[in-house]
C-alpha cells in the first residue's frame, strides 16, 4: 500500500491505541503548553504585529493571539506575490458549460484589489457588513477577499437560496451592499440570481447598491442602485493597501440552521481561524507546490469558505474551482475534471459519491485517475461500503483518505488522520483522531465522559483557535447553543462513541439538525416555513434514511379548517418551500394528517416520527417522553401509520 497508508485488517490489537507516534508526540506538545503550542502554529502567517497574549479566554468567550494585527486577504495573496509564486495558477476555474479559465495569485491580487478600492469609493469601511449571493465563479473568492483586505465583514449566502432567505441574512447582519450575478448555471439551467437578489432587496431597508457580475450575458433589467462589478473595478487602481485587523475583529458571518426557526449567524474571526486553517490543511492534506487540489464544496457553506478559499490561497497551491452539478452533462464530470486537471487531491462528500458509486465503476474506469495522491470526504458520515469503494475504484489502493469531521462553527477540521504528519491504520466509516490541540470528549446527559464503546454526545474540551466568536447579535443564544448543555465544555450537537483502540465514530445529529445531501438544514426552520403558507395549521418535520442523499426531508401537515389536501396543494406547498428557503428544502414526501403526535406540555415528537418514517420499532412509548399522554399518541400513531 503506498504512502504508509494501512486499512484496518481484523488484527484485534485490543486496547492499544493505533494513534501514530508523531502525532501523538505533537498532542502531548500540545496538551502541555498549549499557549505556546497555539503561537508556535501562528507563527505560519504574516502577522504586521506580534500578539502580546495567546489567548484571552474568558469563558466562553475566546479572543487568540490578543494584540496582534493581520489581514486575510494579505495572507492569501500579498506574500506569495512577493515570492516564485506570484504568477502560479491561483484558481483554475471550470464553468458548467465547459468553459474554463485560469487565474494566477497576481491576477487574483490585481482584481481584489480593484474590488477593495471599489467598495471604499462606495463607502464601504472596516466593520461593515457585505451580502455575496454568487455561483461558484471566481468572482467569489474575489470579493470575499477584497472585502477581508478593507475590514468589511462577508457574508455569503448560497446560490441555491431564496430572496427570503438573502433578506433574512441582509437584515439580521443590516449589509449595506449585495454582491450578485445576473445568473448562474445549475444542471443546465440557468438561475435568475439578479431577479431573486432585486426581490429580496425589497425587503431589505439597509441595501443600499447591488453589484452585479456579468455571467450568463442575459438581458436583466439594472435598477438605480445596481452597478456592473466590471464596470466598477476596471476604473481602479490594483493597489489597495490592507487594513491592519484585530486579530479577533470578525472575518465573516455565515448563516447556518440551528434548533429554532432562524438561522444562526455564526461569526468567526481572523487570526485564530487562520491559524486553524494553516495549520489545519497542513496536517491533514500536507499541501505541496505541485498539488492540485480539488475541493467540491460550494462556497456557500462552511467548506467552501475554509478549504476553497482561505486555506489553499494562503498555502499557495493551485485550485480547482467547479461551478455546477456532479451529474452535468453525465455521471463522469469530477472524473473528467480530475483527470483534466491532473488533480492530486479530492476533497468530496459522501452524498456525491453515493450517487456516483450508484453508476458503476466502469465510468471512473474510464478516466485517467493516478495524479490523486489523497482522498478526502466531509459533511456527513461516510457508509463504509462507499469508503471502500472510493478507495479501490477512485483512489486505487493508493490514496489514503481523511474522513473531516468539523462544523461551520468549528471554523475548520477537528477530527481527521493527519496524512501530512502520518498516515495510519484506517477503518472505513471513522474520523480516526482529533487534530493536535483538539480536546474530543463523549458524554452522557449528565456531562460524564462515557466509557470507550458507549454512545455519547460529542464535546470539546478546550478552546481552539478556529473556534466562533459568538453568533452574531446573539452571544446570549451562543452561550445557550454551545456552551451550557455540558458543563465548561462546547456542545456540538453529534452523537459519537470511541472505539477500543480510540478512534472516533460520528453517529450523526443528537438535536433537530438535518442533514439532506450533506446541506444543514433544521426541522423547526422547515415547519416554520409550511406553517407560514396560509393553509397550514401545524407542521411536523422529520427524515427518512436515504440511499444516495443520507437523509430527505418528511413532512406532516394539518390543515386549517377549510382547506382539503390535494395534489395542487402538494405542489404549492413545494413552491411555498423553494420561495421561502431554496430548493434543497424541498420535502421528498408531505402526508396531511389530522394531528401530529404531542407530549402533555404539546411539544411535537419528532424522534417519533423519525421511527415512524423509516419502519423502525416504535417499541415502549412510555420511555420516549415522561410526560406523554399515551393513548392519545397510540391513536395518532396508528393514524399517521395508515398514510404512509
Ligand atoms: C455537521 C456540521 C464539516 C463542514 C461541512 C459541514 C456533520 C460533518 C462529518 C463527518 C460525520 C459529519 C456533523 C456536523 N458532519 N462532517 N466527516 N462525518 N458527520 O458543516 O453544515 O456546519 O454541518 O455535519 O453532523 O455536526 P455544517
């Protein structure tokens, strides 16, 4: 097996941990000193000032490297243009359409800078909030860094969401500015962004300009506010001098579903989360000059941001950044674009390659695949038998694969093997180990730790530099969110178990998180929206295992007297869903029923449903919920069962 890498062979090393002697001498490093561990690892960035303080922890409130000053655009770009490195391939870009264009580290230096000097002139200073509602184009790395390089605070909402949902984010962050397309291309189609983006700006009192990047060259109507991104930039200077940040001034805001109806506003910070990401894709992905890497995720969500943008630009290595579906044109396009490009690692997610894996081998078979020298999956857990499968058919036997597990809140990677410290035994299905300087405990409901072998909820011991900051306007529910579920320790929100030789084993959400396609998404977010249609009285939101995308999303709905389900209704309840949140909130199934299963006090029983959807024992109902009223839920039980 090449690069040292092993697969777990039955050898029943009982009660050794099979965690390699590197990393674990780097973890020891790390638990004894962990300040100068945390600065030690700083010190990969460019700093225009020196941290007095590693961090100031005020629980749970972390500000790394106090005192410190930086910029993330400069660490992306300035000091490679100063180096070889300046006209390397930054981004080789591949529209959906087959176009393709390459853009060096000084290109891209050139145009963010243009876009910072834009920004300014439209008085866009440090601290303000900017919108970028952008397809996967270069244009959005662009303006995510010329936003970082003047102290603007981004926050990209994904392509695939509502006007409703860019209002929501652009008023809860009041962003005085909306980045836009006027469109993009998804599976051949092309999505109006400049018509939903206007519809949005409507609700939106504090938008006060929309850029616009010319993509698909159709006519769209350009209002009073709205200017042409190229237009803009191309009258300025490629100079802009970076402001000089706080090391914890914020960076981003990304807006992430959670346990109630709205979405939270995570905000991470600068120095800290660069720092974890540095050192991060150093460890995990051993970034070198010749890599190509190739990471799949949207910029929309956390992946893109972390492992598109900040991470590879500050490591300086060459990119690939796709813009459509997996499946577009044909069932072999990763493969077409990995052997196109000659990329040496794929950073994927498990729903892509179920579906894919759906198709046979023979299409991977057809392409030339040996330039890959690691695999990488994310966002959910992986089946075993598709980890199998990447690594034969994709990766041949000869990449190791990191399985990543983190959260848009973690910043960055917490849980992986490190391939670019050791590779060790792999087993298919486990994140392996935390990340040096991460603290990993699984415990019960009273915040014990649990014995190896036991499930348990995923926690965090210590603060780590890539962490949250807090939730944006909201340290009071970052505090209830994170902080207060096991005591002095961060609450992920994920079951998990520790095997006997100490690997870590995702189980998947403990809360009402869902995970459809690997995109986050929360079942009370989903019934808000269907109770918000006029005809709904209740909703109940659930989901069903599913082969190729994890989870779908079930849906039970009460009518409002008056109203009668219908095939019509059906459809308009999906129309209401895409206008409302986006497409990939779309139910795979809606019963209408006449009442949802409730405890006593009325709270809806989704663990319940869950059982019900997916033909699991529904065994005691006594056990599920103290103060259930159980007659009345046998009945309701027994009627939802006749619908599905
Ligand atoms: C949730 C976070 C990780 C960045 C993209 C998703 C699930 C993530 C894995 C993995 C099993 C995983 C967890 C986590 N998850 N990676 N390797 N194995 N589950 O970020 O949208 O904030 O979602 O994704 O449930 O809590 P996110």
């Amino acid at each position: 097996m090449a690069n040292g890498s092993k697969l777990e062979n039955n050898d029943n090393t009982n009660n050794i941990s099979l965690e390699g002697k590197k990393i674990k001498k780097i973890k020891n490093k790390a638990a004894d000193n962990p300040d100068q561990f945390w600065s030690e690892c700083a010190k990969n960035l460019v700093w225009f000032k020196q941290w007095d303080k590693t961090v100031d922890w005020n629980p749970p409130f972390a500000k790394w490297f106090q005192g410190g000053k930086i910029n993330a655009a400069h660490n992306c770009l300035d000091k490679h243009i100063e180096s070889e490195i300046k006209n390397k391939a930054a981004i080789i870009w591949e529209g959906e359409n087959g176009e393709s264009t390459t853009l060096t580290y000084n290109q891209v230096y050139c145009k963010v800078n243009q876009l910072a000097n834009a920004l300014k002139k439209l008085g866009i200073k440090k601290g303000d909030r900017v919108t970028i509602y952008l397809p996967m184009i270069p244009e959005l790395p662009i303006s995510m860094l010329a936003c970082a390089r003047i102290g603007a605070i981004h926050s990209v909402v994904f392509s695939g969401f509502s006007s409703q949902s860019i209002a929501d984010r652009a008023n809860d962050s009041k962003s005085r500015i909306i980045i836009t397309a006027d469109g993009g291309y998804r599976r051949g189609k092309t999505i109006p962004l400049k018509d939903i983006t206007d519809d949005a700006v409507k609700k939106s009192p504090h938008v006060e300009k929309v850029i616009v990047v010319r993509r698909t060259n159709k006519e769209i109507a350009m209002g009073e506010g709205d200017l042409w991104f190229e237009d803009i930039i191309n009258q300025e200077s490629n100079l802009c001098e970076s402001e000089w940040m706080d090391s914890s001034d914020p960076l981003f805001i990304l807006y992430t579903s959670g346990t109630t109806g709205k979405p939270k506003g995570v905000v991470h910070g600068t120095g800290g989360y660069l720092t974890h990401l540095y050192n991060s894709a150093k460890w995990v992905f051993n970034f070198v000059a010749t890599d190509i890497f190739f990471c799949t995720a949207d910029i929309g969500w956390v992946t893109g941001h972390s492992y598109v943008v900040y991470a590879p630009l500050m490591h300086g290595v060459t990119e690939i950044m796709y813009e459509g579906a997996p499946d577009f044109p044909d069932q072999g396009r990763y493969w077409d674009i990995v052997e196109k490009y000659g990329a040496t690692i794929l950073y994927t997610t498990p729903t892509a390659l179920r579906a894919y894996m759906r198709h046979g081998d023979d299409i991977p078979n057809s392409f030339n695949l040996s330039t890959l020298r690691l695999l990488g999956t994310v966002g959910e857990p992986i089946n075993p038998e598709v980890w199998l499968w990447y690594y034969n058919v994709i990766g041949k036997q000869n990449c190791p694969i990191v399985d990543t597990w983190w959260q848009t809140e973690t910043g960055g990677i917490m849980v992986s093997m490190c391939s670019g410290i050791e590779n060790i035994k792999m087993k298919p299905g486990s994140g392996t180990f935390s990340l040096p300087g991460i603290e990993i405990e699984i415990v019960g409901e009273g915040g014990e730790k649990v014995e190896s072998g036991k499930k348990g909820y995923l926690t965090i011991k210590k603060p780590w530099p890539g962490m949250l900051l807090s939730l944006w306007n909201d340290d009071e529910r970052y505090k209830k969110t994170y902080w207060e579920k096991a005591p002095n320790r961060y609450f992920a929100g994920d079951f998990a178990y520790v095997d006997k030789d100490g690997y870590i084993w995702i189980l998947g959400r403990s809360d009402d998180i869902l995970k459809v396609s690997g995109h986050r998404l929360g079942t009370i977010e989903i019934e808000s929206a269907f109770v918000s249609h006029q005809s709904v009285a209740e909703a109940a939101v659930t989901s069903k295992n599913d082969e190729i995308k994890g989870e779908t999303i079930i849906a039970f709905l009460v009518l409002k007297s008056g109203f009668v389900s219908s095939e019509q209704l059906n459809r308009e309840m999906n129309e209401h869903i895409r206008n409302t949140i986006g497409p990939i909130a779309v139910a795979e199934k809606i019963y209408f029923v006449n009442k949802l299963p409730k405890t006593r006090s009325g709270k809806i029983m989704r663990r319940l449903l869950r059982s019900i959807v997916n033909k699991e024992t529904i065994g005691d109902i006594t056990t599920l919920e103290d103060e259930a009223s159980v007659e009345e839920i046998i009945h309701e039980i027994n009627q939802i069962k006749k619908y599905i």
